[in-house]
C-alpha cells in the first residue's frame, strides 16, 4: 500500500490539487495530513472539502487557533485566522454546509500511530506548537534528544516548519537532495519532515510531500501555478506578504 504523508496546505488550493493529481499518477492509496489544512491561504473551505475524506487528519496550530485562540502567532497569522473564522461561518453558505467544516475541524486527532509510524503536526512531543529546526541539530541538541525519546516508534512524520528532510540520532539533519530523494526506514530512529504543501519555506516554491510504501519513504516535489495562488490572494484582505513569499519559497 502506497500512503501519502502530507501537511501544511495552509488554504491555498491549486497547489492541494497538483499533490493529489501527482499522487494519483503514482498510485497512492490513502492519505494522512499532518495538520494546517487552513491558515494564511485564500481558500480555507475549498481545502477541507478535499480534505474531509483523508483516512487521517491531524490537528495543526492553525486549526486550534481557529477552533480555540491563536496563542504566540504574529499579527498577520492572527489576522489570517480571524479571516479564516469569518469563512468558515459566512452567511453565503448554509448553516449545514459550515457545519461539515466544522465537524471536519472537531474531529482531528493530535496524534495517530499506524504500524511503527508515529504522526504529529508539529512534535511527538508537543503535536501542535513545538518547532524542530534544522538549527536545533547545532543549537539545542539535548531539545532533539529529548523529542527523540518522546515517541515509542522507531520513525515519526512531521510538519510545521515547512522544510522537508530527515532528523536522525547524533543528532543531524539530512536534505532529501542528501538523500537521493529517499530513505529506508526503521535502521536507525528518525523523524521524517514532510514539507510543506501550500507553503515551503525551504527556498523552493514546488509542494512537498512524501510517499510512504513498506520502510520506503519518497521525497516529492510538485510544481504548481503560484501565480494562480497569488491571484486569488488578492481577492481577500490577507496580508499581501503571505502571497508573495510563495514565489520565492520562502
């Protein structure tokens, strides 16, 4: 079975769209995503219609700042959360039509283990505000250790920092362009990030995600027309940044 590990849609739809045609085209049986299905992106409804039907849905920080308060984020992520609240409740749509998005929303998990996988938004050991950096390789490295004894499996799937590739013990972080663009699970501990769908921040405007077969795990990049995105940002009254920096990956 051919499983697509995804995260970090962040609302913006064209780019959902090439992933799920690019996972068609190379026979992906289900999907999990790992959370931030809206957030800073034009199209928060569109995107968790897609969504809804995902055999695994997490909770990222950006649905539990919707569904709750969005504690520590900027003034323009807050602004984008607000928006993304008015869509989900706007009066163009029925009460059972916003509902389903709702219902969506409640029902995502802050974890999942699926075999000798342990999936989580942001860390096993905070799955929805903590961020593991590449940095923190260097910087922090007891910080690693400890998210590494944090989960029972011997491979844990990420997002949340946009940036894709693999965190192993040492520790190190290894690019998936360091890895030929895949890696064999289960040799070693590690914690796999996905990347970044809607929004990569790695200096690569293309999506990011991985496909999951057996102990394989494939890196994925996937063009899409930012430009599109970009249009359809400036349709709303999100902060324009938040479409620009789509463009430059960043």
């Amino acid at each position: 079975m051919k499983i697509a590990i995804i995260s970090d849609i962040h609302a913006n739809l064209p780019a959902l769209q090439a992933v799920l045609e690019d996972g068609e085209s190379r026979g992906v049986d289900q999907y999990f995503c790992l959370g931030d299905i809206i957030g800073y992106g034009p199209e928060p409804r569109e995107c968790l219609q897609l969504c809804q039907d995902f055999a695994v849905n997490l909770l990222g920080n950006h649905e539990e700042a919707v569904l709750f308060d969005p504690v520590g984020f900027n003034p323009r992520a807050r602004a984008a959360v607000e928006w993304t609240k008015q869509q989900l409740m706007s009066t163009d749509f029925t009460r059972e039509e916003n509902g389903v998005l709702w219902q969506v929303l409640d029902a995502m998990k802050l974890t999942h283990t699926e075999g000798d996988y342990f999936l989580a938004h942001g860390t096993p050991r905070e799955p929805t505000r903590e961020y593991l950096f590449v940095q923190d390789c260097t910087e922090d490295p007891g910080k690693v250790d400890s998210i590494f004894q944090s989960f029972p499996t011997q491979t844990a799937f990420v997002g949340h920092t946009h940036v894709a590739g693999v965190f192993q013990d040492g520790p190190r972080f290894m690019s998936p362009e360091q890895l030929d663009g895949e890696v064999i699970c289960g040799q070693t501990k590690s914690i796999v990030n996905v990347g970044s769908v809607g929004q990569p921040r790695d200096g690569d405007p293309r999506s990011s995600y991985v496909i999951v077969e057996g102990e394989k795990v494939e890196f994925r990049r996937v063009e899409y027309p930012v430009e599109e995105t970009v249009r359809r940002f400036r349709r709303t009254p999100l902060p324009e940044n938040l479409a620009l920096r789509l463009i430059e990956g960043r």
